[in-house]
C-alpha cells in the first residue's frame, strides 16, 4: 500500500514516500497524507527540521502516479489534479521549519519538483534528475516550469523539459541544485540537520521568510509574516489585547 510515513528522531522528522513498487510515484492518498504530516509538522514545537525521502535505493520519487492522472479528462486533471498537487507542494516550500530533501535515488517530473521545494538537497551518486513530461505527452504541473525556474538556470531547464536530458548528481552539486553527494543520502540530510541543534529556531524561521521575500516565493505572507511578528513582539499588542478584552480604549505607548 502506498503511503507517506513521518518518524521523529531527535528533533528531525523524517517523511518517507512509500510506492515502492512504483518507484515511489505520487498517488492521490499520498498527497493527501503528505499534506496532513506537513500541517503537524509546521506546528511540532519539538520538531527542527525536515527531512523527506523515498523509500528504498531506485527513486526518491519518480513523478506522479500515471494511473491515477492517466484517466483523467482535461478539466478533471487540471482542476483537480493539477491544482492539489500544487497546495501540497506550496505546504511544503513554505513550511515555517528548514527542509532536506534526501535523494536517495532518481528525483523525476513531480519528483524533481518536490525535491525543488525542500530548503537544500543532498543526493546519492546514482540519482539523477530528469523532467520527462514531454515523453507522455503533458508539461511539468506541480511547479517545474516556475519555480524550479528559480532554482536552475534556464538554459538547464530547457534541457531538461525540452530535451528530455537527465542531469547526474555530480552536475546538480555544480549547478548549486544539490549541496552535496553522499552515500547515503538519508544519513547525511540527518547530519545536516543536526547542525540546527546550535542555530536559534526563531531566527530560521525570519532568515527563511525573508529569502523567500526575496526570490517571490509567496512575497506577499513573507512579507506580512515579518511584519506580524514585530508587532507581536511590541507592548502595543498586549495592550490592544487587553484593551479589547477589557471594553477600554487602548493606551498604546509604542514600546
């Protein structure tokens, strides 16, 4: 049964794609469970990073499970299918806490696009990438034409999506797509992670949405995410909070 699994170690959760059979394909469920960890996650005070992987040596993630979307009508499939996935992957490249995408195998189409969402990636020397949509007759849906934009260089892309060529994990870590190539993939995302031990989480959490300010990844909640923060923070608040409460009008001081 295909599944999305979340083990916590440490303060690093851990959610593993598991198809197997299907080279960890993206299933309707699991986008629906990826979805629901991911929601817990981004409120697990205990938690400080996430890691996400694919279960076994052969994929990280193939793509999108074609039986599922194969049947699917043109309104159906972009309403539906194409949208959703997008929500879930969006969840995923906001979540307030650092991401690792551990590529234990080849990251392809939807696959490639969901490492894209991960903070920084780590790969193992047999994974490559590839965006083979165009061999099944589609165009990447779940972002890999926007912001896997942001992330490669467009000459890089159009390779990939207009070519059909794969890009072997030595090219990602130099091309900057990758952070670096390990032999397990999965060991060194953990170790990684385990360096937050000595980095405030709160300062992440700014650092991470003000860069994601920078390069339009959702500008707009970045923006009003700082900016709420430092509200929260002033004596201001509590006293309009209290005010409120209390039926008074506020004595805001601007402390």
């Amino acid at each position: 049964m295909s599944e999305v699994t979340c083990t916590h170690e440490g303060g690093v959760a851990v959610l593993t794609l598991s198809n197997e059979a299907k080279l960890n394909a993206l299933t309707t469920g699991m986008l629906r469970q990826l979805e629901a960890h991911l929601a817990d996650l981004d409120r697990a005070t205990d938690v400080r990073a996430v890691v996400v992987t694919g279960a076994g040596t052969k994929a990280f993630c193939c793509g999108a499970d074609i039986a599922e979307w194969g049947p699917l009508g043109p309104a159906e499939f972009a309403r539906n299918w194409v949208r959703d996935g997008h929500r879930v992957f969006d969840r995923l490249a906001r979540l307030s806490k650092p991401t690792i995408g551990a590529l234990n195998g080849h990251a392809f189409g939807g696959g490639l696009e969901l490492a894209a969402c991960c903070d920084i990636r780590v790969m193992t020397l047999r994974a490559t990438l590839a965006l083979p949509e165009g061999k099944v007759g589609i165009v990447p849906g779940w972002s890999g034409t926007q912001r896997l934009a942001r992330v490669l260089a467009e000459p890089v892309l159009k390779e990939m999506a207009l070519f059909g060529r794969r890009v072997t994990a030595e090219r990602a870590v130099a091309l900057g797509f990758a952070a670096e190539v390990a032999d397990d993939a999965l060991a060194a995302a953990q170790d990684i992670a385990g360096s937050l031990a000595d980095m405030s989480p709160r300062a992440n959490e700014l650092a991470k949405a003000m860069i994601h300010a920078a390069v339009d990844e959702d500008r707009a909640a970045a923006i009003e995410v700082l900016g709420s923060a430092a509200a929260a923070a002033s004596d201001d608040r509590q006293e309009g909070v209290h005010a409120f409460l209390d039926k008074r009008s506020p004595n805001f001081t601007g402390n």
